[in-house]
C-alpha cells in the first residue's frame, strides 16, 4: 500500500518511527516531512500529505503533531480526505468501518510508540462495511465537492 506520512515537528519523532514500522512491513512511503524537530508550521505537510490521497497518488495517509488535531484540521479540508484523530485502535476502527477513513492523526505528545503502532495497523487492516455507510459517506463527499459529478 502506498502511504503518505507528515509531521509537524511536535510529531516528528513518532512519524519517523511510524515510517520505519511500516516501510518494514512491506509498504511504499511517501514523506512529505518535515525532516528533522526544528520548528515548522503544520498546515503545509498536512496538506501536502491529504492531496496526495486526494488525487490517488496515496491510498492513506499518517499525520502527526503535538495533539493530532491541527494535521486532522487541515487534511479535512482537502476534498476526499475524512481524517480522524484516533486515540486508540477502536476508535480508528469504527471510523474506517463507517466513515471509510482514509487518514489518520496521532497525537505526538500522548501516544506512546506502541499505542501508535496499534492505531495505525488497525488503520490500515479494516476495512470499509459500506451499506448504509456508503451513502452517508457520499453525502460528505458532495459537501466537499468530490462526489463523482460534483
């Protein structure tokens, strides 16, 4: 699967971390940043990351910072993106098998490396029930304009 991680720098070290476990689990990464711990603002890596699901050069996507929030923020504006802050693999599952989740933010000053592991595997191992889902999800996907025909 190809996968689209970014951090500010508040999530920096779990991104690279994430980035490891999941390039050694056979997956294609693609890091949009930021590099290093030094100070940047988020919004652009966050972007940068939901553009590249957006389009489809990304099946998922990985965001870090501090609390999860900002990256999430930004990543639901792109439209096509449902980005959820999880805390915990439950509550990233139910918004895969509801919301059809796409990305996923993660709390660089809460999550231990292990809680991150956990979120993100069942990220990317659930997948979406449909039924009923579908057309609520549809419905959120004309309100951002990315509906087929919008």
């Amino acid at each position: 699967m190809v996968i689209a991680v970014g951090s500010d720098h508040a999530g920096y070290h779990l991104k690279e971390h994430v980035k490891a476990v999941l390039e050694a689990a056979g997956h294609e990464i693609v890091d949009v940043g930021t590099g290093s711990p030094d100070s940047v603002d988020y919004p652009a890596f966050a972007e940068h990351a939901a553009r590249l699901v957006s389009v489809g050069e990304a099946e998922r996507a990985v965001l870090a910072c501090g609390s999860g929030v900002g990256v999430a923020i930004v990543a639901n504006k792109v439209p096509g993106v449902r980005a959820v802050n999880a805390h915990d693999p439950s509550e990233v599952e139910m918004a895969r098998r509801h919301n059809d989740a796409n990305t996923v933010t993660l709390s660089g000053a809460r999550l231990a490396p292990d809680e991150a592991d956990a979120i993100v595997e069942r990220f990317l191992r659930t997948g979406f029930e449909g039924g009923r889902h579908a057309r609520r999800v549809s419905q959120i996907a004309e309100l951002d304009g990315s509906a087929v025909g919008s």
